[in-house]
C-alpha cells in the first residue's frame, strides 16, 4: 500500500501533536490515553517513513524505540561511534608496559639525594 508522504506526514504531524497533548495532561504512570497516542504516533511514524521512501527513496534519522529494543534482543546492538571505542584504551598500555611501582635508577642524571630533573634532561 503506497502513500502519499505529503498526507503521511500530516498524520504524523497530528500524532505528534496528539501525543504531546496526552503527556501533558498525564493522569496516572499507566495513563491508558498516553499508551494509545504513543502506539499511534508510532505507527504514523512508519507509515510516513516508508511512504518517503517509496516516493524519494529517503529516510529519516530516527529509530522507533521498540526496533531499537528489537535489535538489542537480536544481538544487532552494534554502534557504528562504538567501533572506535573499543581500541581507544588498548593503545595506552599492555600488559608487557604495566607500571609495577620500581623506578628504573639506571635512568637517573643526577646524583644520590638530589631529585631535580631525576631521569628527565628536558628540564633546565
């Protein structure tokens, strides 16, 4: 079933509205109202999406909560920002530079007692 994206978007518009207008006016945690206009905003937000997309072959850049949710269940959780995460703190240390608390005393320029500058020839 094809859509027009021009009244798919009114409709969406119109749940958007709907639903803002059951937030506010929330009665209860289990507001039957705002459960309605959420499914219906969801819904409307589909239909719209995938009539811009037959019609222009765009989307939008938004998720439905509950494909988000879908995808975590399915393993799919993957984030494509997340990927370079991942080996950000690999690069500082490995498990052969771990810091074991000894200060290496071959390194030092100065003499026994005297700590300025100990191992450091950069400072003046």
């Amino acid at each position: 079933m094809s859509t027009d994206p021009s009244a798919a978007l009114e409709d969406f518009l119109s749940a958007v509205r709907e639903h803002f207008a059951a937030s506010a006016h929330r009665t209860s945690e289990t507001d039957p109202r705002v459960e309605a206009s959420y499914m219906a905003l969801a819904d409307a937000f589909e239909i719209y999406e995938d009539s811009l997309y037959t019609a222009y072959g765009e989307v939008t850049p938004f998720e439905l909560f509950d494909d988000v949710e879908d995808d975590r269940e399915d393993g799919d959780d993957y984030d494509e920002d997340d990927s370079d995460d991942e080996d950000e703190d690999d690069d500082y240390y490995d498990d052969d530079d771990a810091y074991d608390g000894d200060v290496d005393t071959d390194d030092t320029d100065t003499a026994p007692g005297d700590t300025a500058g100990a191992g450091d020839s950069s400072r003046g």
